[in-house]
C-alpha cells in the first residue's frame, strides 16, 4: 500500500494548511472504515487512493 504524508502533498504544491486538512480528512475516512488506530494525532501517514479520491486526481507514483 502506498502512503502519502503532509510532506509530500507539500513537495507537490500544496499549501500548508490545505495538506493539513487533506491528512485529517483521510485519517477521518480511514477510522469510518474500521481503522481505528488512525485517531493517533502521531500517526501522519495516510494510504495514497484515500488521498486521490479526496483530492479527485491521480498521484504520480514516487518509485517510478
């Protein structure tokens, strides 16, 4: 499973802010889908499809 952090969405272009909020929507997506250990305010790593249906486009893969 790819993973994406704040860091990244910033690396991409992403405000601050705005890759704050895409990492919070997605860890709220994640524990109503039965992943509770994603209310860890520690964990900032989020699964990439989660973020690409958020954001509505599709990342470029990193290891590529």
């Amino acid at each position: 499973m790819n993973t994406i952090t704040k860091q990244d969405l910033i690396e991409l272009g992403y405000g601050n802010s705005f890759a704050t909020d895409i990492i919070r929507e997605a860890k709220e997506i994640m524990v109503k889908k039965g992943y509770p250990f994603y209310q860890s305010r520690k964990l900032n790593r989020v699964p990439c499809d989660v973020v690409e249906d958020i954001l509505g486009i599709t990342l470029l893969d990193k290891t590529s």
